[in-house]
C-alpha cells in the first residue's frame, strides 16, 4: 500500500487541520494528553458535557460522523478521509467517548436494519451529540455467551413486554437510548431465539445501576427492566433474527475497540527513556529495550492490520472476524505494559489520592482499568476461537448446546 496522501487527500487533510487548530478547546489539549492510559477523567469539567460541545460544534462544521451518509448527519466521506480525519483532530477525539457506541457499533446498526423513517430521525440526533446511545448486551448468567441470554421479551398487541437484566453496559447512566437483545423464543436453539429492539433508556421499568471499579470510575453499569414497554416498531430486524443483527454490532465493536483502544507504548517507551534505576537510565538496560522492541513490533502490527481493515472498508466490505485481532492484542499489549511500568516502579509506582507524580499515577490506573479491556467486546477467549475458527479456518469447538432447544439446556437451578 502507498501511504502517502494523494492530492486531494492532502487537501483533505489541511482542510482538517485549519478547522481544528480553530476550533478545539486549546484549554484541554495538556490534559487529554496525559489520559491515554487508562479512563479518561478531566479535573475540571464533566466528560459528557464538554464531550456533547465538542460533537456539536463537529456536526455545525460538517465533522461528525464522517464515513455516515449526509442524510443521516454525516459526510458521506471515505475511510480514508475518516481515518485523516482521526489523525488531525487527535488527543481531542477522546472528548468524543461518550459517543464512540452510538458511533461505532450502534448507529451502524440502526443504519443498516432500521427503516428510514428511524433513519432520519435518530441517527442526526446522534451524530450531533444531542443523544448518547449504549449496547445492551451482556447479562450476568450468560458471562461470555451472548446467545445464553435470558432477558425475555413477550409480544402483547403492537408491543414487547421486557423483563430481566443486562451488566457491564457502558455509559447506560448517560444514555439517552440503547440497542437491547431480548429472547422472543425459548423453544428453539440459543442462537435463533432472539430478536433486537432500540428502546428509550427513560422508558418506566428501565432502572440503571452504576458500578465502582477498582480504578475508582463508575463507567459501567447494571440495567433491570422491569415490564417495560416497547412499540413493535422500534424492532431491528425480524423476529428470532436478533442473533444476525448482533453480528453487525459485534463486528463494528470490535472494529472500533481496536482501532482505538490505547496500548501505552508511546507512554511506557518516553518513561523508559526518562526512568532512571540504580543501574542508570532504564533504556539502557538490555532487557528493557528487549521489552520495548517486542511492543514496538505489535504496535507497528496493530496499526497495518487496522489499515488493512480500512482498505476493505474502502471496498465496500462489511467489518469481519479479522478485526478480532485487534482488539485482543491491543487489551494484553495494555495490561503487560502497564504491569512492566509498575515493576519498574517499585514501590514508587504504587499510589493513593492525588500526586503530581503524572506518569506513575498513569500506569496505575492502567493496570486497574486493564483486566476490563480484556473482557469487554469479548474475552480473549472468544476472541482467540473466533479467529481460529473464522479466520484461519481451524475445527470449532465442541457445542453441546448446539441445536438444544434454549429452554432444554441444563443449568445449576434444575
């Protein structure tokens, strides 16, 4: 591939960069600097408030959303043009987290089992920051197993009647929607069963719970629904279909997690650089630079295989299981470089309330987010059977699920 931009790229390009430069909150440039590990906090300013203004003033200038058809509040640009884009509105594209879903796995899917008419109206709604979307998937009996949902969704009149419990939904205490895989039929196959609605996060019933995590946020969240009630109209796809609507969401999540996921080797190579030991700086160390040239190489990986996913994009191709990789090298890079730091650290590394040591406040909360990054989109696990069965083409695992009807499958209450 010849990375070099063309000339109307190039022009793409300054375009880009002229409107940031005039446009960006310059205030917060410092620290959102400083955040690329771990979850994103500002000391000052609420995430989701300032990141809602700087969407607004994105879809105002015609940035928002890019690759998104202009119907439907984007650009209707390439993914090239997507991906120059990423590269110059940089450290501030973290202000955009609350929405990255909505953008990259949500909204995708209204787009493409939506009928218009839910078109038009949510997805600008969306892509100007007026609304937040989360996904509503994982359940606490289904652990890693999407399909062994529980939540049920009974048909009455034109309505569904929703009952059960979702976990690990990121951002649902802001939301203003989500996509939900309910199970319409428990008499046939896991897989087969399901069916995905959207629903309004403030419908009577919904009742959200946030999680504390170890690194002190609270991003995560449990969801009850209790008799909710969701018009027929507002179902993506048709009925029993969900488990093939959720591999558009799937796949667009995974895409999305791993393009952006932040691995930490910028940051661990400049504290290496800078981190003196009682044997001297510690890049001269032999075992250290080892270290560093080992995550060099993955990280040079991670950023072709994303350009390889782009090019196909650029094609017209749908994400596919190839972008798995991604996601689950970028989550273990995460974890062992931020172990490493704290090694290197010591005692140093380990700290509590507020300190101006920036750098090893950083890689604690690396190494306290870090176990969720390889959970979350799926488990390495998963990740690890899907490219062997989906990819390279290996024998699948033994299913003895496979087949069984939802409601005949064993369980520690029977």
């Amino acid at each position: 591939m010849n990375f070099d931009d063309t000339p109307q790229e190039a022009a793409f390009r300054a375009q880009a960069r002229q409107w940031v430069a005039a446009n960006a909150p310059k205030e917060l440039e410092a620290e959102l600097s400083k955040s690329s590990l771990g979850r994103i906090r500002l000391q000052n300013h609420d995430m989701v408030e300032v990141g809602k203004a700087w969407q607004k003033k994105k879809a105002e200038g015609g940035w928002a959303c890019l690759h998104w058809p202009k119907e439907y509040g984007g650009r209707g640009a390439t993914p090239i043009e997507r991906v120059i884009w990423q590269q110059e509105e940089g450290v501030y594209g973290k202000l955009t987290q609350p929405f990255q879903i909505g953008e990259g796995m949500c909204g995708p899917t209204v787009m493409a089992f939506g009928n218009e008419e839910h078109k038009r109206h949510y997805l600008p709604k969306l892509a100007s920051g007026e609304q937040i979307w989360c996904q509503l998937f994982s359940e606490p009996a289904g652990g890693s197993d999407v399909a062994g949902l529980r939540t049920r969704a009974e048909k009455k009149g034109d309505d569904w009647i929703i009952n059960g419990q979702k976990i690990w939904t990121s951002g649902a205490h802001y939301s203003d929607y989500g996509l939900l895989i309910t199970r319409t039929d428990p008499n046939v196959p896991k897989h087969k069963g399901l069916t995905m609605f959207f629903l309004d996060m403030k419908s009577p019933g919904v009742e959200v719970r946030p999680i504390k995590q170890a690194n002190g946020m609270q991003e995560f969240n449990e969801v009850y629904f209790t008799n909710v009630v969701i018009p027929d109209h507002q179902r993506l796809g048709a009925v029993g279909d969900g488990w093939n609507v959720s591999l558009t969401t799937l796949m667009n999540e995974r895409m999305s997690i791993g393009a952006r996921l932040a691995t930490g080797f910028p940051e661990i190579f400049e504290f290496c650089s800078n981190l003196m030991t009682e044997d001297g700086p510690a890049i001269d160390d032999r075992a250290t630079r080892s270290k560093l040239a080992g995550w060099a190489v993955k990280a040079s990986g991670l950023k072709y295989t994303s350009y390889r996913a782009i090019s196909a994009l650029s094609k017209g191709d749908r994400p596919g299981p190839e972008n798995s990789i991604g996601k689950l090298v970028a989550g273990s890079m995460l974890q062992d470089i931020a172990m490493y730091a704290m090694d290197l650290e010591g005692a140093a590394g380990a700290l509590t309330g507020d300190s101006d040591e920036v750098a090893r406040g950083q890689f604690q909360q690396m190494l306290l987010s870090s176990p969720s990054m390889r959970i979350a989109g799926g488990t390495d696990e998963i990740l690890r059977n899907i490219i062997a069965e989906r990819v390279l083409g290996l024998p699948g695992d033994i299913r003895v699920d496979k087949n069984v009807p939802f409601n005949k499958i064993p369980t520690k209450g029977r």
